[in-house]
C-alpha cells in the first residue's frame, strides 16, 4: 500500500516539473514571434478555402518573410463605344436582288381587257400574271366610272370598236357591271333600274357588246363580278351574273365565274381569304367593295387558265425570239466526213441481183421429211417410244416372257 502512494506522487512531481519548465520557455519566447506565429497559422474560414489564400503573412503586413514585389498591371482604360443615333441613323438593310425584266416579243399576242374599276384591277392582276411570258403584253383601258348604263358618260360600244382596230388583239377580256345599278336612259323612256323594262334594255347592250368582239373572230372572255358587302348589290350581282352568261355563251363568248373566290362555304361574303398560294390575306377594301392587290391577282388567276388555253405556247415562260440572234452556231466541221452510197434492200450489191444472202435451193431427197408430211398429207410420224407424247400401250408379254423371268 506504502509503495503503491510512492509512485503516484513521483508521478505527480514529475508533471508538475515539466508544466513549470514548458512554462519558462514559454515566457522566455519573444512576443513578436509569438503574435507572428498565432497570425501565420490562423484558422482558415470559408472565403479563405474559395479565393485559395493559405497564410496571412502573404499581405504586405507581415515583417517577417520577405515578399517579392509585384508588378502592379497598369488598367488599361476600357475601349469607348461607338455611340450610332438610332433616330437619325436609318437602318442598314441588305440590297434587294430584283429579278431581271422579261422582254417582249415583237410578235407578242396582246390581251385586250375593257371595263369598270373592276376591269381596272384585273389588268393589274391579268399584268403580274404574265409578266414572266415574253410572247403575251396586257393591255389593261379600263374606264372606272363607266358601264353599258351610262353610255353618255362614256360610250363603250363606240371606243372598243377603235381599241380593237388599234391594238389588234388576240384576246378580249370585258369585266363590267359594278356601276350600272341605276336608271337607264332609252331612246323612249327613262327605265328604273331592276325593272322588267331595264333588265330587257341591259341584255340587248350587254348582247351588241359582245358581237363587237365575236364577229371579228377574237375569243371573248366575260368574268363575272364578285360578292359585295351589301346584301342587297350582292343579290344584284347574282342576277346579273346569270344574265351575262347566257348573252355571252349565246354569241360564243365564254364566262368566267370568279363568285367562289370571294365568298365562304355558306356563300356570305368575306373580306379575308385565300390568296392564288393558299395564305390568308385581306382581298377586300374597307368598303366591301374595292379589291386589294391581292384581290386583283386572285381575279387575275381565274382568268389565266383560259386565256393560257387560248393563247397556247404562245404565253409560255419558255418562248424564245426567233431570230439569229437565238439560233444555235450553224458552223460546218473543219474535217468533212466522206460520205457513202446508201445501200439498196433490193439490190445489196448493185449486181442486179433479186435474191438475198443464202438464198439457195432445198436439197432433193427421195424421202418426204416430218414437215412436209404434216404440211401437205396432214400425217404426223409417231413418237419415238419412251417420250412424253408416245401414247401407244405396251406390247403383251408372251408366256415364254414371263416364265423366263
């Protein structure tokens, strides 16, 4: 028990001797070093760990490891800007690329087209359509005010015979009708529009205009009109469709009905609708009754396909001038080729001679062949035996046969 209290207070003296001497030493270091020791190695925080700074001594703070100077990169100031007014500036746009001009034909069939504002607008459609088609020119006299109603105003059985002797055309389009809804004036009486008298006077004109053109042997194309927004010039418009297609296919003329292009499936009118490529455009102006540009073209494609018809290759993309100017290089070759006699079928070689090549007699024999004993006694020589067509019954065997067997 004695010896057991010995060693624990040997143990105890021995770690309080060594406390005091670690404590001297520490009280002999000097005070500097030790404040330079705590802020070398200082606890590193978070910002420490993301911006890779280990030591503060590496700040120009820390008196005792030397730090190599840093050249300080001067900034360079940043590049300024160029500053454009973008309210007197215009904008850069990239040059349009437009489409080389077709040239006509001096010989290009020309397309007469007379009416109203409607006919007007058709040869700006009838225009782009065949702007492509060097042997056909568009010749659009429409009259915006004028109709077969007012013919004081303007007398079209008058102007379109000297229209016609002056242009010479291989095509007669008439689109009228949009201003002659009111009174007409006869050589008796002044006549209320919708009246049976009126619709008796317009089928006559309407009749003697068509004939100006039929009689000189021109084909006539008579386009119908369109829908309106007015319900009531709407249902004008239908009669008088009616009424130019059986004056008009009466003479020889023919109708071209354009109703389906400018109204919707239950037959209302719209202002809205397809285009000749299948978009949704604006076809109509704001007072349903003009065309826009687009509705111009639209009329115009109804009218292309008979006219294309008529006019043949004649309004082709295609067509070229037929003149030296488009004739292929007609030269003769520098080395001539000799040319030979052609050879006779009767007579190969020109001796004479009536026969062809191997033309010899048959061989005579004394014996007729197969051939000729089907072709002439109508026999046939029996098969040989064993072959498919050999349909003889086998000989019978005798008994000295079979016994030997």
């Amino acid at each position: 028990m004695m010896k057991k209290t010995d060693r624990t207070r040997k143990i105890r003296w021995l770690t309080l001797a060594l406390t005091a001497v670690s404590l001297c030493l520490g009280a002999v270091a000097p005070v500097h070093v030790a404040e330079a020791q705590e802020q070398r190695y200082q606890r590193r925080s978070i910002l420490d760990f993301f911006l890779g700074r280990r030591y503060l001594d590496e700040s120009p703070q820390a008196p005792d490891v030397p730090q190599p100077r840093r050249q300080q990169q001067r900034k360079r100031p940043p590049a300024q800007k160029a500053v454009v007014n973008t309210r007197t500036a215009p904008p850069v746009r990239p040059p349009v690329q437009e489409e080389p001009v077709v040239q006509k034909l001096g010989d290009a069939k020309k397309i007469l087209i007379v009416g109203d504002f409607l006919a007007s607008g058709l040869g700006d459609g009838l225009t782009a359509a065949f702007e492509t088609s060097p042997g056909v020119i568009v010749e659009a006299r429409g009259n915006v005010s004028s109709g077969l109603v007012r013919d004081d105003y303007y007398d079209w059985p008058e102007q379109l015979p000297k229209m016609i002797d002056e242009l010479k055309p291989a095509m007669v389009v008439v689109m009228i009708g949009a201003n002659d809804r009111q009174q007409m004036v006869t050589d008796t009486a002044k006549e209320k529009f919708r009246t049976d008298g009126w619709f008796t006077e317009y089928r006559r004109r309407v009749l003697s205009f068509g004939k100006e053109v039929t009689e000189r042997k021109i084909p006539l194309l008579w386009v119908g009109l369109p829908a309106f927004e007015s319900d009531q010039m709407t249902a004008d418009a239908v009669q008088m469709n009616q009424l130019y297609r059986n004056q008009v296919e009466s003479i020889g003329g023919e109708f071209v009905d354009i109703w389906d292009g400018f109204v919707d499936e239950n037959g209302n009118f719209i202002v809205t609708g397809s285009d000749v490529n299948g978009q949704q455009v604006r076809l109509r102006t704001s007072d349903g009754i003009n065309l826009t540009q687009a509705g111009r073209r639209k009329i115009a494609f109804y009218v292309e396909k008979p006219a294309r018809r008529i006019l043949g290759t004649q309004a082709s993309p295609d067509l070229v001038r037929l003149d030296e100017s488009a004739l292929p290089g007609l030269g003769l070759p520098t080395n001539p080729v000799e040319h030979t006699v052609p050879i006779s079928l009767s007579d190969p070689n020109l001796d004479g001679g009536t026969e062809l090549l191997g033309a010899r007699p048959p061989p005579v024999t004394l014996t007729k062949s197969p051939r000729d004993l089907l072709v002439e006694q109508g026999e046939m020589t029996p098969a040989p035996v064993g072959r498919v067509d050999d349909y003889r019954m086998p000989a019978a065997k005798t008994p000295a046969e079979v016994s030997v067997k």
